[in-house]
C-alpha cells in the first residue's frame, strides 16, 4: 500500500530532527558552536480528482526535510585569561587558513605554535593583517597573525627631557640643588645626565646640566648647557620660557650617535615644571622621550581586534589586527568539521573587514564564545520529537492492522 510511505517518511523525519537534538546537546560545551533547527516540508500531494465544485481532491505523499537552520546569536563569553583566546560578540567569523584553504569560524581558542603563529586546535593558521613597527595596514593582504617571543623594539634616542622641581624660595646664595636625570642613547644605552642649580639672588638662580667623565672617558664631567633661571614673585619661572635647546651630547664612549636634547619647561597644558616656593628643593617626577631595546614579554587583543604587545622597556606596540569576515547570507554557509565553515554560492563571498567596523562584532580578548545551545529548549524539541516518532509508529501500526484485515478477506 502507498499509505505505508507516509507514516515511514514522518518517523525519518522525526528521527532525523532527534539526531540534530542530540548533536546540539552533544555540543553544549563546544566553544563557538551554533544549535540547529530542522525544517520539514509537506512531499507532493496527489490529484484524486475533483469535487463538485471542481475544488481539488488531494492527499499528502509525506514530509520531507527540507532545510536546517543554525542560530548565529551570540554564545556567553566566558573569561579564560588566556592571552591568545578571543570571543567575537555580534556579526562575523574569524578568518582561518587550512594549508591554503579559507575557513571561518566562531571558536576563538586559539593557541600558539612553534613559529609564534596564532593557530586554532586544528592548526589553522589566524590571519589578520600585518604590523611593521607597529603600523597597521588594512590594506594589504591577510596573513599569519605572529606573537614570537624573540620580538623586539629598537632603541629610541631621547630628543626632550622634563623634570617637576621647587627651588627653596629663601635658600641663601650660593646654595644648590641637584637632580639627576636619565636618558637613553642611539644604542638603547642610559646615561645620567646632571642638573645642578645655585641660587644667584632674590628670584634668580644658575642652572648647569653635566655628563658625569664616565660617559666619555673624560677626566672631569662635561658641562653640556647652562644658564639663568628667574621666577618672579609669586615663585613662577619668567625666563627662560618653553624650553631649553641646543643642548648636545657628543663624544660618547659606547660609540652612540650624537645627542640633540631639548629640556622643556613647562607640561602638556603649558604650566611651568619649575617653580620657587618656600619649600625644600626637591624633585617630583622626571619624565623623557626614549627608551631601550625591549623584548616581547606579553600580548592583549583590544576589542577593534588589534594584537598589541607589551615589551620590557615599559613600551608597546601593535603585533597585527585580527581580520573579522561577515557574509550577506550566514545560512548559506556550509558547516565543515570542527566548527569550520566555508563559503558557498548561497552565502555570498566573504567581506572581510575589522572588527567594530561596518557592522561586524567585536573582539574579547582572554576569553571564548561559548555555545548557544539552550537546554531546555532542546529537551523540549527532544520530547515533540519523540512524541511525533511514536504517532508516525502508531499509524503504521494501524496501517498494517488493515492491510492484514484485507489480506484475510481475499484469502
């Protein structure tokens, strides 16, 4: 009888809709994973005739998977404080290689291999767009995303120097004061330079700034600027104004380049750094512009997906930006093992972008996106399932209760 097909196509139907339950319980855990839906179809009705009326007579043939649908929402972002770890919140895919193969993915474990390459568990490589010294082009094409350890920044020279300094308003004539100061050479090296103050006067006083003789192999210490400070009464300093320049350092015994120095006298919003109050001299902060050679002691992904690294000498730097890929038609993606996907005539070829930028998510770092199975709602579906396994069961029970009755009239 062709009415046995229709009870058997609703208990494949329903078996198959208990195999998805069952892969997305399966993968409650799984980082990035999407729960899927099922969706059935009504099979080709068969013309009968037709009523009185001229209405059509017609009877199902069944039903029929006709598509799955995954649910793209976001997973909970759960903390790992694993550096090479990200979770992406909203739309897009990480942007992985397969030995030359584009694949995207939610799953944000990443690790680190031998190369200092971001890899998935898989091994596929993250790409992302590059960094040279720090620089960000995001128009050049994706590569490998590198966080080797044997990273370094070179040295930069110091070109200004700053120091916060009261000169103790009644000190006698011919009282000093000192602060030493360090900067860095062409060669990442510290030298300490000297500034020596001596009061001249009510509201004047003489600064000289000096290299100790061990820089340049010098009997004495080299005296490299000098000059008049005065303050008028209320303690600020009146001359010199802005900054001291021309202050050079040559003939240094590590074989560094000339220095060119300027030492600033006033902060970022303009305020004077030097001031005569009647208080005891004393030096608060120094601060200047260069820094030695570092080398790569860690690494933080910012939400805009930049990668940026943290070096010895206090400095950081940006290593890559990890590229976000969003698609027109994420249904249409097809599903690869391990939490993959790749891009199909349905999806649309991937528009590959940053993150935060033109509707694509953003980045977490030091966490993953979790699965957004919800299990509940899949013991729910579980239950409608197998209640509708066991009426297609019944039906064919029935079915064969009557072909069995049929037979027996014949016979």
């Amino acid at each position: 009888m062709a009415s046995f097909g229709i009870p058997l196509s609703g208990l494949q139907a329903n078996s198959n809709s208990l195999s998805v339950i069952a892969n997305n319980l399966a993968n409650l855990n799984t980082d990035g994973y999407k729960n899927e839906t099922l969706n059935f179809g009504d099979m080709l009705f068969q013309m009968q005739g037709t009523a009185g009326n001229n209405d059509p007579i017609q009877i199902g043939s069944g039903v029929q998977v006709e598509s799955t649908t995954a649910n793209f929402t976001n997973g909970t972002v759960n903390s790992t404080g694993v550096a090479s770890n990200m979770a992406l919140q909203g739309n897009g895919f990480f942007v992985v290689n397969n030995a030359g193969s584009t694949e995207y993915t939610r799953a944000g474990d990443f690790t680190v291999n031998s190369s200092g390459q971001l890899i998935d568990p898989n091994g596929d490589l993250l790409m992302g767009y590059p960094a040279t010294n720090g620089v960000i082009s995001t128009t050049s094409a994706l590569g490998p995303i590198t966080v080797n350890q044997a990273a370094t920044i070179p040295a930069v020279p110091t070109s200004s120097f700053e120091t916060t300094t009261n000169l103790q308003a009644n000190s006698a004539v011919g009282a000093t004061f000192s602060t030493p100061i360090s900067v860095v050479d062409s060669l990442g090296v510290s030298q300490t330079l000297s500034i020596q103050y001596t009061n001249t006067g009510t509201n004047a006083w003489s600064y000289s700034v000096t290299l100790p003789a061990s820089a340049t192999g010098a009997a004495t210490p080299t005296t490299v600027s000098s000059g008049t400070l005065t303050f008028d009464s209320s303690g600020a300093l009146t001359s010199p104004t802005g900054s001291v320049t021309g202050i050079n350092i040559t003939g240094l015994s590590d074989g560094a380049a000339p220095m060119k120095l300027t030492w600033n006298l006033t902060d970022a919003s303009g305020n004077p750094t030097l001031t005569q109050q009647d208080s005891a001299s004393a030096t608060t902060a120094t601060n200047q512009n260069g820094y030695g050679v570092g080398t790569l002691t860690g690494y933080s992904v910012l939400s805009d997906g930049t990668v940026q690294g943290q070096f010895t000498n206090q400095q950081t730097l940006a290593l890559g930006k990890v590229a976000v890929a969003g698609f027109a038609n994420v249904q249409g993606l097809a599903q690869i093992s391990n939490g993959d996907f790749q891009a199909t005539v349905s999806s649309g070829a991937a528009v590959v972008g940053q993150a935060g930028v033109g509707g694509l998510g953003t980045i977490t770092g030091g966490a993953v996106e979790g699965s957004n199975v919800d299990l509940s709602t899949e013991f729910s579906n579980m239950i409608v399932a197998q209640q509708g396994y066991e009426a297609n069961a019944k039906v064919l029970t029935a079915l064969n209760q009557v072909s069995q009755a049929t037979i027996q009239l014949v016979s």
